[in-house]
C-alpha cells in the first residue's frame, strides 16, 4: 500500500534554508497532482486553490490579509463607493417592532408619506411581530435592495396602510451631527472618513462660528475609519503646517512621513477628541496625531487599535487581494495597531511602553489610543434595559405628539407628565419598585424628553439631548482649558 499524498505532503514540509519560490512551487504543485490523482473524490480547484492553499498561506501572515474571489471584490468596490440604497429614514428597531422616527424630504419614504411613529407590521407579508431582533436586522438590510411592500400601522388609524417603495441611491454624510453644546463650545459627530469628510468638517465649523469658538468636542466614538486623505485633511485643520501626523514603516516603506498640509491658518481654539473601542483606523490617525502635538486631550475608552497599511491588488479573473504591506505610527513613534500573533506581524512595540508628546506629557503605547480622561459610558440598569428593549419611549412619545402636537424646542417634562409616563407603564405590566424608578427617575425624565422631541422636531434634535446627557461628553467639556 502506497501514501503518495503522506510522502507529497513531508517533501512539502521538509526544511530548507531559503528555500528558491521555484523549487517551493515545484513541491507544492506535486502536492497538488497527488491529491488530484489519489483523493476519494474529485477535487474542484477553483475551491482546492481559492479556498485553500491561498488563504492557509495569507493566515500566517495576519487577519486582515485577505483572498476575495470575484464576488466579494466585486463587493468591496461597492463598498468603497461613498452611496448605497436606501429608503431615506431613521428608524427604532426592537424586538418585533419597527417604528418610524424620520422620513427624509424627497426620499423613497418621504414621497410616500410615512412618518414619525408610524410603524412597520410586515415587510413583504412577513410579520415582524414574530421576529428576533437579529432577523429584523437582517429583514430591513435586504429591504434595501430592491421593491419592497410595507404594512403599516398609523397612530390614531385602526386600518394597516400599503407602501411599495424602491430604494434608492443615497449619499450619506460623513459629519452627521454638529450643534452648539453651549453657547461657544461646539460639537461634531464623525461617522466615518469619506472623500468628502474634510470639506464637511470645515464647514461644520464654519456654521458652529468658526474661529469665534471657544472650543470644540470632536466625536470620533464609533467611527470605524476610512481613506487616509480624509485623515491627513481632518488632522491638517488642527495642526501648524509642516507638522507631522503620521509615519508608515513596513519591509518596501521604510519611514513614510505624512505632515500637516497649508489649507489656510489652522483652527487654534482648544479641541477634546472622544474614543472607544470602536475607534479606528483613520479615526485613530487622528486622534494620536492631535494627542503628540499636545493639540486636543482625547477622552473616553482606549480605542480599537488599527494601523495597518492595506495594500489592495487586482488580479485574474476579476478576484482580488488584501495585503498587509505597512504600520502606521503617530509623530511619537507609538504603533496605532494592537499586538498579533501572526507570523511575522507580530507587534514590534512592548505593550505599555510610555512615549512623550511634544510637551513632554507620557502617553501610553502598545496599539490604539490611550485617552488622556478614560471614562465609561453611560451604565445599562435593568430598568433602562427593560424601557428601552420595549419602545415605551417611543410609543408614549408617538401618542403624545398625536395628542398634544408639536412641543416647543425647550419643552420640558414635567413632574405631572413623568407620573403618566408611569402609569402608562403599569398598564403594560412595566411596574418598577421606588428604588428602582427613584434611581432612574432623572434619566427617564431626559430620555423621555429625547423621544418626545425627536417624534415632534427629528431625530437630530433629539440627539442633542442624548448627547448633552453622555457621561463622556461631559467629561470632554471638562478637559477644555
């Protein structure tokens, strides 16, 4: 009895001192007629080689080294487009429910007439009363790509309404929220680095007042990333030209440095950057660089820890590939990307290594961004928890407005209207104890006035309040000299 895939597969393993890639492929490809001709059954090699040889040698590099066959190249090219199809709105997904908060002007959904609290029953014929709250998500993503038919239930309307609704291109900013915090303190929510994100900062700052301002929280928690350019252009409105904001270090780039560009005189007024562990990438670029100059205190959790430089080949056949060719490293030389254990990417900076900023302060390395203030958001109790996996906010809320009309913009929840807020509960077999409602009293009181305002004024209206209230934005007000 012979093993010719067993001997192949120890010629394959044998060890050698640099190996030349021609004798390496010449065993590989024995290997491969071995199991062609000696496997039980036929071998695909389209699978064999596509899902096999070339991603078991891409995992000894790193994770984020990846083979995409024609269909997920295709995919990402989709990806890096700055629009994707949509309906045009804002809605609240819990399990089972589906309520409008926002329907946007001459969108899908707006043409159509839908509306803050009304609320999707089924989609398609398939009723979403039934559904957890991963299948919603997933039901409402395929949704968006192609005719769909709502049933809807309106406030006040017994009837279920009909909607067929096509998606469309939607352009999504990247800057998708910037209001005044206080008179003079500014605030900007950056959802991502797109093309267009550095044209949208400045002009974000220019409607906060520009160079009046007395100061600005940067909000970069969630925001997974992006184009370099849009990094360097952002970074560049905060730092003196000339001044560096990063350096790229790899076995073909050996010292790469990318300097803050002269877009005119860079805003001077103090800066506090916001970070979590959703934090990356680009947003990380940013934040070290602003951190080294000594130019804004970063606040918040210490972020994901992404510094790859991601080299994207096309190849045959329409298929494509991801490689890891470089690191980025903020001006102190620390490495924005977390420790691997991968092959040859293993981190080259000792986890909690300490680096100076420009003025001498220690900043901690070891991948990602280590926040000057590290706080936590805010906590879940289980009451919160309880409220919020209901929609008792929203449906008291979409009643409310349906009875009392639009409120004003500093509308308040009064004492009177927190107690019918608790007998609306009751009525739903939510009856908190004293000690319970006692602790949560005030950020019901604000969450309510959250929901209220955003049924009657939108979603971004209703934003700012929830921002106001963030533990995180507060202590960022805080570090602001």
């Amino acid at each position: 009895m012979t093993f010719p895939f067993a001997a192949a597969f120890l010629l394959l393993q044998a060890p050698a001192s640099a190996p030349d890639v021609q004798e390496v492929l010449r065993r590989f490809t024995s290997v491969y007629a071995a199991v062609e001709r000696e496997a039980a059954d036929p071998v695909d090699p389209s699978r064999a080689i596509y899902e096999g040889a070339i991603p078991g040698m891409l995992r000894r590099l790193d994770p984020h080294s990846v083979f995409m066959d024609a269909g997920q190249f295709q995919q990402l090219k989709q990806l890096q487009q700055s629009t994707s199809k949509g309906f045009g709105s804002v809605v609240s997904v819990v399990p089972g429910r589906v309520i409008f908060l926002q329907t946007l002007p001459g969108t899908p959904s707006g043409r159509a007439g839908l509306g803050p609290g009304d609320e999707i029953v089924a989609i398609n014929g398939i009723r979403l009363d039934r559904l957890e709250i991963e299948q919603l998500i997933g039901l409402l993503g395929e949704a968006r790509r192609e005719q769909v038919r709502l049933d809807v239930r309106r406030p006040g309307n017994a009837r279920l309404l009909q909607f067929v609704l096509t998606p469309e291109d939607m352009q999504a900013p990247s800057v998708d929220r910037t209001f005044l915090l206080r008179p003079g303190i500014g605030y900007i929510r950056v959802a991502s680095f797109d093309v267009e994100t550095g044209k949208e900062v400045r002009e974000a700052i220019s409607k906060l007042g520009g160079d009046n301002l007395k100061g600005l929280v940067l909000d970069l928690r969630n925001n997974p990333g992006g184009v370099l350019p849009a990094a360097l252009e952002v970074a560049s409105l905060f730092l003196d030209p000339g001044q560096t904001i990063l350096s790229v270090q790899g076995r073909a780039v050996a010292g790469k440095q990318e300097k803050a560009t002269a877009q005119g005189r860079a805003y001077k007024f103090p800066l506090a950057v916001l970070v979590n562990g959703k934090s990356a990438s680009a947003s990380e670029i940013v934040a070290g660089a602003l951190q080294d100059h000594d130019r804004a205190r970063i606040v918040g959790e210490p972020s994901f820890g992404k510094g790859l430089v991601e080299s994207v080949y096309s190849l045959s056949q329409d298929t494509g590939l991801a490689l890891t060719t470089a690191f980025y490293f903020t001006p102190s030389g620390r490495s924005i990307q977390r420790p691997l254990d991968f092959g040859q990417l293993a981190h080259r900076d000792s986890a909690g290594k300490l680096y100076r900023t420009d003025s001498g302060r220690e900043v901690r390395g070891g991948g990602g961004i280590h926040p000057d203030r590290v706080v936590s958001p805010e906590p879940v109790s289980r009451l919160r928890a309880v409220l919020e996996g209901s929609a008792s906010f929203t449906s008291f809320a979409v009643e409310f407005v349906r009875k009392n009309g639009k409120p004003a913009a500093d509308f308040e929840v009064s004492g009177a209207l927190l107690d019918e807020f608790q007998v609306y509960l009751s009525q739903r077999s939510i009856r908190p104890s004293v000690g319970e409602w006692s602790v949560d009293r005030e950020w019901i009181r604000s969450r309510l006035r959250e929901e209220i305002i955003t049924q009657a004024l939108g979603v971004e209206k209703g934003d700012e309040i929830s921002i106001a209230r963030d533990p995180q934005v507060q202590e960022a007000l805080r570090a602001l000299p």
